[in-house]
C-alpha cells in the first residue's frame, strides 16, 4: 500500500507489466519498466502543459507594419486596423469566418476605446456575433497570453479554433481627469495621461517602468555604451531583415486617407539616425542609462495569430506555422520585472522536458535594451540567438500587440533557419512575464 501510494497512476502500470514480464525474464522485465517509464514520462509532461494529448498548432498570423507615435496608424482606429489584420488573417488561409469558436486578443490601454475592443475588433472582421469575445489586459504580455489561453481553450475541447493576438493604439490613449467627477469648487485640476498611468508606470513604487530598467542596468553591471551598441545592432538588424523581406509574410498593407495611399513598412526604420544615438541624454535618471534610443518606443499597431487543434488543420488541408509544444508564466517582484522572462523560460522548457541548448532562436521583448541583455546572462544565451529579425528597440513596441508578435516572428524565423525549437518570452509590468515554446514542423 506505501508503495503503490507513493507513485503516480502510469508508474504503477509499468510496475504491473513489468512484474509480469521479470517472472519470465527478470531483466527484459527491467528493460521494459525503464522503456515504458520513459514514454509515459514524455506523454505525461504534454499532458502537464494542459494540453492532454490534444496538439495544438499556429496556422496563420498577419501583423500591420508598427506605426511610431503619433504616426502614420494614428490617423485611424485601433479598432479599424486590428479589425483589418483579423480579416486579412482569416483570408491568407482561406478560413470562414464561421470556423472561429472564439476571440481573444490583448489589448492595455482601453480607455476611449468603447466596450470590449475584442467584440468590437470580431464583427467588424466579420467573425458571426454568436462567437464569445475576451479582451485580455496583461500590460505587456497580453497579445502573447491571449494566444496561450486559445491554446488551452484548444487543448481542453473547448474550441477547435480560435482567433488570438494583440493590438494597442497608444497614439489614441486619452487623458484623466481622475477626480473631476466629484466636481471642483475652486482651483486648477491636473490632466493625468493615460498611456503612462495605466501603461507605463509601476502601480507599487509609482514610478516609470524605465526606473525599473536603471535598476536592472545596475544589478546586470550593463553600462550606457552596452545598452548603445545593444540599440544600433538591434536597428542594424531591422535594416536587413526588411532589406531582406523576412518581413514580407507577416506584414498587411494598411490603406490611409480613404485608400488614396497605403502604409507598408515599419515606421521607427525611417528616424534611424546612429550618430545620435551616444548623444541622447538619459530619460529616467540624471545619471542613468537608458535612453529614448535604448529604450522601446510608444507605437501603434496590431497582430493576429490564428491557433487551431492540429487535427482540425489536417482535415481542412492547412499546413501549420509552428506547433505549440509548452508556455509559461512567472512573476518576480515588480521592481525586476525586466529579468521575469529568465523565470517563465525556465518553466517553459520544464515542462516540454527540454534544455535551453535545445533552443534555436529565441525572441525576447525588448522593453529595453537591458532586458535581452540581462535574462541573455541569466539564461547563458549567445545574443546572436536572440531577435536575429530586431525587436521593440528599433521596431516598437505597441504594448498590447508586442506579445503576439514575437511569437509570430519567432515562427517565421524558425522556418527562416529551417531551425527546430524556438523560444518567445516578454516582461510586464507587476512583475511578470509570459513564455511559448514553438517547434517548427515545415
């Protein structure tokens, strides 16, 4: 009784076997317990991540080009262009609408937005209004969650297919007047932004989230000239991959003007100027580090990942992107927010049973520069597997859609390399971060 106690349901049915098998040969029975063990352990680890035996694959994702602040994706609605990368999506595959059992798409700064921009972002990508809508707010990481809970959704029955991903207008956030409901009898009020209240500042300390980055700089030892050279190389980067179009699959043009021009390029690539760079004077700190070049930038834009059971893909002849092997979440305390992806990694691969030399590329959101320079330490990754394509430093990082797309990006880079395993990862603010592990089945 102890015995069987102590062990799980597929130990004590090698057990069974293989004390069958020892009474005719004691070591074949040995042999085959160990064997059995061993595949029951890697089954069962699937299982662990949710999945439950169910496969779960990315069919399609489509993303605007990143539109800079106050840019060109200004002049019209988040809602209208993230309803456009949804049909656009829908369209690359083929997919009807009405095979979507649900959506669910991340979104931070809802304010002047109406109610649940996902609801809104379906019908007007004309996915049927009998289909459930979830807006998901996990600041930085809430397009990469929102494809993570599409893939449990998937992997427990729930849904064959669901539309996920992310988008932020923060060109659009509005301004506060936090108390002018209770009315003013005398006196100024302050106008409070939006996008830094809800967006871009930690709601512990109440400081900037790039206060956080100081104080990763300083723990990680990463010094200006660092995080400077981390920022041309990233831009570097950007430069060659659109050069290159390692872009061209992902992007949607987006008409302006009332389709009189159309926006089909990444914006930040134009204000690359790398001389300026070491002459920017830091943003947070008098003596700090980080700069308005080594830093993200506050962006516009949209991602949509389409994630789907893989044998419904098989029956409707869809040739996957990338198969969702595990994901991740974590939490450290909110002032190291930027070195959380370290963590959600760590998991991620515990749970696919997989080591970080497994991994080919990895995609990790560049908040900062800091942040792939520390959790690159944390983590012993060569910086040449990490954002191989750029990322938020010269991209952007319109910080509902950031999530969804490094996991995009990261599927294409997979299949770019004709590379194996890939992993994506972003902090958020509170302290968090997400994680997802892809495999490439080309």
């Amino acid at each position: 009784f102890f015995f069987f106690k102590q062990k799980t349901a597929y130990e004590i049915s090698a057990c069974l076997v293989g004390s069958e098998m020892c009474i005719r040969d004691r070591y074949m029975g040995k042999v085959f317990y160990i064997m059995f063990q061993r595949s029951l352990v890697r089954y069962f680890s699937s299982a662990k991540r949710g999945y439950g035996g169910r496969s779960v694959v990315i069919v399609a994702g489509k993303r605007t080009p990143i539109g800079s602040f106050q840019g060109k994706l200004s002049k019209i609605s988040p809602i209208e262009y993230a309803s456009l990368t949804v049909k656009k999506t829908l369209e690359s595959i083929n997919l009807q609408p009405n095979l979507v059992d649900e959506v669910i798409l991340g979104n931070v700064i809802s304010a002047g937005l109406k109610q649940n921009p996902a609801r809104q972002v379906s019908i007007a990508a004309g996915i049927p209004k009998d289909r459930p809508c979830t807006n998901v707010n996990k600041v930085c990481a809430s397009g990469m969650k929102s494809i993570i809970f599409g893939s449990q959704s998937i992997a427990l029955g729930d849904n064959n297919t669901v539309v996920a991903g992310g988008f932020e207008g923060m060109s659009h956030a509005p301004f506060y007047l936090l108390n002018h409901r209770k009315g003013f009898a005398y006196g100024h009020e302050q106008l409070v932004d939006g996008l830094l209240y809800d967006g871009l500042t930690d709601a512990y300390s109440n400081v900037p989230m790039g206060i956080c980055g100081e104080k990763c700089a300083t723990d990680f030892n990463l010094d200006r000239k660092t995080q400077d050279d981390y920022c041309i190389m990233a831009y570097e980067r950007l430069i060659s991959a659109t050069k290159e179009g390692r872009f061209r699959e992902q992007i949607i043009p987006v008409p302006l003007n009332k389709g009189k021009e159309e926006f089909t390029e990444d914006e930040e690539i134009s204000r690359y100027k790398p001389e300026k760079i070491p002459q920017l004077r830091p943003v947070f700190k008098p003596d700090g580090t980080i700069t308005a070049g080594n830093a993200s930038k506050l962006n516009d834009g949209a991602c949509c990942v389409i994630v789907m059971a893989e044998d419904q893909a098989r029956e409707l002849g869809l040739k996957p992107l990338a198969r969702i092997i595990s994901y991740a979440d974590a939490e450290v305390d909110p002032m190291d927010f930027p070195i959380a992806p370290a963590n959600a990694v760590k998991k991620c691969l515990e749970r696919a049973s997989l080591g970080i030399k497994d991994i080919d590329f990895h995609e990790i959101n560049e908040a900062f520069s800091v942040v792939p320079l520390a959790n690159a330490k944390l983590l012993n990754i060569d910086l040449n597997r990490i954002n191989v394509n750029s990322g938020g430093v010269a991209l952007g990082h319109p910080i509902g859609m950031s999530g969804a797309r490094i996991t995009l990006s990261l599927a294409h880079i997979l299949r770019q390399n004709n590379a194996k395993y890939g992993i994506a990862s972003i902090c958020n603010g509170g302290g968090g971060a997400s994680a997802i592990l892809l495999e490439n089945i080309q």
